[in-house]
C-alpha cells in the first residue's frame, strides 16, 4: 500500500515561508553548548525541504538528511549540494 501524501515540495516551502530556521538552529546550537556538547553529526529526520542543512553543514562532520519522499530527497540534492 502506498502512503498517503498532500504535499510537494513547493508547498512545503510555502507553508513554511516564515519560519525562522536560522533561529531554529541557533536554539539547537545554545542546548548543545549549554550542556558541553559539541555538534559533530547530524542525522535530520523528516527533513522537509532541507532549509536547516544551510545552518549546520559547515559546523559539523556529518549531516545526514532523512526525507522519506523522493521528490523532497530530489529537491534537497537540488537545492543544497
């Protein structure tokens, strides 16, 4: 049975238009740092559209997007390699 799904890419990106990633990650960043852990891999599980890799991908060892759909896995090579 295939899954149920609404949703492309694009609409994703326009759902979440005004989400603030990079504050997102900032949060992300200061509960590592409040506890003495440094951020060396990333596993990003239902990473949508890819919109925190841009954030992360410089500061660590390893990121790895997790997207169970093939158009968001296509959209993230596309749009952050």
């Amino acid at each position: 049975m295939e899954s149920f799904k609404v949703q492309t890419p694009e609409w994703y990106e326009l759902i979440y238009s005004k989400k603030n990633y990079e504050l997102e990650s900032t949060y992300i960043k200061k509960l590592f740092k409040k506890h003495n852990k440094s951020i060396k891999f990333i596993a990003d599980i239902g990473s949508g559209t890819g919109k925190l890799i841009p954030y992360f991908i410089n500061e660590v060892e390893q990121y790895i997007a997790v997207e169970p759909y093939k158009d968001f896995c296509e959209f993230i090579k596309k749009n952050h390699q």
